[in-house]
C-alpha cells in the first residue's frame, strides 16, 4: 500500500514498507540536481516549468504549441511553435530573448555553434539564422521540407513535396557566419518522404508512400534504399516518425504502425522479433543506460505505459493513468521517468528503481512534450 499525500501542488505516493519516502527536504533541495524541466503546454501558447519536483512557473506567449518542439545548446534554449515562429529564451532566467517567424508553418530546426536551421513547411523555404535569431540566408524549395539534419559542414533536409533529398554545404567550413550552398540533391528517393535521422554518417529517411526507407552515406555521398521486412519477410508498409524510434548499441525498436507491436531489428535492419504489445504504440523512449524501454499509445488505450526489459524483450512493467500520455522523458541524473499525462493537466513521476508512481506534479496546463535542460557549467 502508499499513503498519498497532496504538498505545493504536488501528490507524493508514499510506500508504507521497503521504500526511504521522500520528505519535503529532499523533494525541495534535491543536492547536486541541475536538471530543469519544460513542458510544452499545448493549448495555451505557454511552457511550463518544473525544477526539484515542484511546479516553478509558466513561460507565456510562445505562439502556437500544437506541435511545439524545444531544444537546448549550451546554456540556450529554443522553442519552434507550430505557426512558424523561432524563439530563443533564457532557460535560468526563464525569459523569452527573441523571436523570429520564418513562415506560416514549421516543425524541424537545428542549431549549430553558430547558426539556428528551420525547415518550413508553408513558405517552403529553408532558412538559416545566426544564433541570435537574425536571417542569414534562405533557400526557396517549392516543397513542405522535413528533416533537417547536421552533419559536420552539412546541412541535410527532405522535401515532401519533390520526392528529394538536398544536400547544402557550409563553404566557410562552421567558422561563425556561415554560408551555404547546394552540393548534392538525390531525385526520385521515395514518395513523400516526412522525416529523417543521423545515425553516425547516415541520413535515414523516411516515406509515406513507399514501402522502405532511404539512406545517404554523407561521406561517400551516395544514397540506397532498404526495405523493412518482418520475420515472414513482408515489408512495413509505413515508417512511423523517427522521433518515434529508440537505437540502442544492440537494437533499434520501431513502432508498428496499426498493429499492437513493437517491431526489434538489428542495427542493419535484420528482423529480431515482433512484441506483442497492450495497444497501438506510437512513441518508444529508451533509458540512458539502455535497459528499458517506454511505450506509449494511442486509441482506447492512450492512458497506458509499458516498460519493456531490453535484454529479455519482455514487458515487465505496466502503468495507467487517468488520461492521455502524450509523452514520456527519461531523467538522465535521477531514475526518474517523467510522464505527461494532458487531459488531467499534470506530469507524473515514475521511480525507476521501484517501479512505483513517485509524484504527480499539477499546475500544468494540457501538457505534451517534455523536455529536460542540463546547465552547462
């Protein structure tokens, strides 16, 4: 049994045996914790943020969140909202810095030493600022462009649209003010591809209407195509967003896509085994040190997480909750796994050394995308 009590907006599961509870203490002191989290908060233009277990405040007027994505570099943090705006704030003071709107629409961006890359959609454009949100340079594509990538003084991106992979290169080989120029494109790569990963020097691509995935070898510059198959050798008809991957140094685990599975392939895509799984997975989250791995859902069973034993391939762990996951984020520091739960407008915390539901931290308006940010000191 665990004794629930409610502190600051927080409810603490206390376990009544065989557990050292948490007391206000730690929960508030939390020695030698550097970790600050921000959650997109999706339906109110806002991140909120939440420090030694505690919910801290809320940064407003960041545009449309539907799809909002953040990302640090350095001691910077930035945040692309769903209408095509780029922002840079302050994560220790919690301050919005700039803004910058690229287009009326855009999801992808990556940041350099020197340089913030977006990908648009509506303007269908890639634009490339410096660091401090000002307009570098813009590339006029015709298409909706997707995963964009770096790649030592390459700048890789997709375009839905033209069926095409380009590939800019740096000229002032990443010393401050870049300048960028068209060094490959690959044609006919797939129908619509829709998103893309680094893995080493690959760029891997995806479609959503062609039965594989591409791939750029970035220092040979050449590019192939290679089927997903299943143990019966039947192809996956459709890859799920990357985001929605997890490549441990032994496995890479795939969400199928309108199956209750979650598909495990070596790293050079030779069929494992199929997990049969609760739901219709969407997103896998695997731990820093690789032993297991989260799965979400959509559908009936949205409220739902299992935990998978990456060693056994076996689901040992089950949680639900009283509304729908939207997303899940491993702590790096602490064995924690964080856990937003949008329609009962809370994040709750895991203990992954028990297994057990640590805390659940209100004040949190409709969250999704959980992100953890890391002084660099």
């Amino acid at each position: 049994m665990k004794l629930a009590t409610r502190i600051f907006g927080v409810i603490l599961a206390l376990p009544l045996a065989g557990y050292a509870a948490p007391t206000i203490n730690t929960l508030v002191k939390a020695p030698g914790n550097t970790e600050k989290i921000f959650v997109v908060e999706r339906e109110n233009e806002s991140l909120a943020v939440i420090e030694n277990g505690l919910p801290k405040s809320h940064i407003e007027h960041m545009h449309n969140m539907n799809h909002g994505v953040v990302k640090f570099y350095g001691n910077d943090g930035y945040v692309i909202s769903r209408d095509g705006y780029i922002i840079k704030f302050d994560p220790e003071k919690e301050k919005i810095l700039k803004e910058y709107k690229t287009s009326d629409s855009a999801i992808g961006f990556v940041i350099n030493d020197y340089y913030v890359a977006v990908a648009n959609y509506d303007k269908k454009s890639v634009d490339i600022l410096d660091r401090d949100l000002n307009p570098i340079q813009s590339f006029n594509t015709g298409s909706k462009n997707v995963g964009i990538k770096i790649y030592k003084d390459y700048l890789i991106f997709s375009q839905m649209d033209n069926d095409k992979i380009t590939v800019l290169q740096d000229t002032n080989e990443g010393k401050k003010i870049p300048h960028f120029k068209i060094y490959k494109e690959f044609n006919d790569v797939g129908i619509m591809p829709f998103d893309a990963m680094i893995k080493e020097n690959h760029y891997i691509v995806g479609f959503f209407q062609s039965p594989f995935f591409g791939v750029v070898d970035l220092n040979t510059m050449t590019y192939k195509k290679i089927d997903i198959l299943l143990g019966n050798r039947k192809p996956v008809l459709k890859v799920p967003h990357f985001g929605f991957w997890s490549i441990s140094n032994g496995n890479v685990f795939i969400p199928a896509v309108g199956n209750n599975k979650v598909l495990v392939y070596t790293p050079d895509f030779t069929f494992v085994t199929a997990i049969e799984t609760e739901g219709l997975p969407v997103f896998t989250a695997l731990s820093p040190d690789e032993k297991y791995l989260a799965v979400t859902f959509s559908g009936k069973k949205f409220p739902v997480i299992q935990i998978i034993d990456t060693k056994t391939l076996k689901i040992v762990k089950r949680f639900e909750f009283d509304g729908k996951v939207l997303h899940v984020r491993w702590s790096k520091q602490r064995p924690n796994l964080y856990v937003s739960v949008n329609d009962a407008n809370k994040v709750a915390l895991i203990n992954t050394n028990g297994w057990w539901l640590n805390r659940e931290i209100f004040q949190i308006k409709k969250p999704s995308g959980i992100f953890i940010y890391e002084k660099v000191k």
